[in-house]
C-alpha cells in the first residue's frame, strides 16, 4: 500500500486532553482545520463538544481518569484507524490551595503534571515522528498564595517540556502554550475578567483565537522545540 493510501485508511490524528470545552475545544476545532482527525478525551462529560461535533466522523471521543493508569487510555487510542502523531496535555484542575496543605498539592500535581508526563512517555513509545504540546500558565513565576499548588505544578509543567524536548529530538518535537487572560474561569464573575485588561501591558485581555493562533505556528514550525510561548499580552512580565 503506498503512503497516499495508507494515510487515507489512516488518517494523522491529534489526541487532546480535557478537549470537551472551553480552551480544549478551541485547541480540537483547530486540529481540524489543519486537517487533522481528532481524539478528544473528556473526564466526565463529553460536552460541548461532542454537540459541536456531532456530525463530523472525524473525531473520536474516550472517557478516562487521569489519576488513573494511562495505558488504558492509551489501548483505547491504539484501537482506533488513524496515526496518531500529536499530543496536547490541555487537561488540568484550578483549584484554590497552598503547599501548606501537602495532600491538595500531591493532588494537583497528579492531573497537572503527572498525567502530561505520563500522558507523553506513553505517545512517545508509540509513535516514530511526531509532536507534544503542553498547556502551561503564563504567570507561574508569579508569587500567589491562593492557586498556590497550581502554580507550582505548572511550573514543574514548564521545566517537563523542556525535558522531553532535549530527551526526544529530533523525532518528537516538545513545546508548551502558556495562556494569560483569555478565558475567564467560571466561578469568575464577568467584571473580573473585564477589569484584568489594567493589569495588562497590552491593556486588553486576549480570546481562545490567540491560542489557536500560536497552535498553529507550533504544530506547522518543525525547527521549534523546548520552548514555552507566553501568550497573554505581557502579563508574566
């Protein structure tokens, strides 16, 4: 079978994490645009997306938790008709909480860390040529008492990718996104979100098409690798 042939039997696919809403479902709507068939895990429940993409037999959606061991998910993704040859660790928890409190933290860390590092060995052993992008935060080096755990596990999340991009080049290529103010959190009121843009270099927050902007430059640039690309206005400033 030639490679054309093949790649119509098996198309490239991109497995996402946390891809049912809000930034993961930006990130799977622009897999798709670039042509890519998309593999959206979801925790608990697969919408919106999966209304957003009820007719389109491109993508693929699978349950699991990521406290949970990872081959299952994995297994799951093998048994599919496509070539898996991209990864985005999106999935992650924002929760209140210091490292005063051990246990939140080791709790953190297994979603926001652990599960990516995981998440990345796995793809890493099954696929020959490819690529990883790790969804970080643009302010980790920022001193915050009450997201505290969250920071910290970003942070490890920042120095991981760097890791795996010197640990597995030049086949699999390893970068990070790390969004400033560009969704506001749910339990955020919507005058709070509004009032970061004075906080803001730019003096304006961003919106999900600058992450899908900065997706795009990352997957299609195959001479960038190990780096963490801040999108957020020059708030981590």
């Amino acid at each position: 079978m030639d490679a054309n042939k093949n790649q119509l039997k098996h198309p490239k696919a991109v497995l996402i994490t946390g891809a049912a809403g809000r930034i993961g479902l930006e990130l799977a709507k622009e897999c798709l645009e670039l042509g890519y068939h998309v593999i959206a895990h979801y925790r608990s429940s697969p919408e919106p997306a999966r209304s957003a993409f009820m007719s389109d037999k491109r993508v693929a959606f699978i349950p699991a938790e990521l406290t949970e061991p990872l081959q299952k998910l994995m297994d799951e993704v093998k048994k599919l008709p496509v070539t898996l040859v991209g990864l985005i660790n999106n999935a992650a928890v924002f929760q209140t909480g210091d490292i005063s409190d051990p246990e939140h933290f080791v709790d953190t860390l297994s979603i926001n860390t652990i599960a990516p590092l995981k998440l990345s060995v796995a793809f890493a052993k099954c696929v020959d040529n490819g690529w990883i992008i790790n969804i970080t935060d643009a302010r980790t080096r920022h001193k915050n008492k009450k997201y505290q755990n969250y920071r910290v596990s970003k942070v490890f999340l920042d120095e991981i990718t760097r890791q795996l991009a010197f640990l597995y080049a030049p086949s699999i290529r390893v970068n990070a996104i790390a969004p400033g103010a560009v969704l506001p959190a749910d339990s955020e009121p919507p005058n709070r979100f509004a009032d970061l843009s004075t906080h803001i270099p730019m003096g304006k927050t961003g919106n999900p098409s600058n992450i899908r902007q900065t997706l795009r430059f990352l997957i299609e640039n195959n001479y960038v690798t190990g780096t963490v690309i801040p999108v957020d206005g020059g708030w981590g400033l």
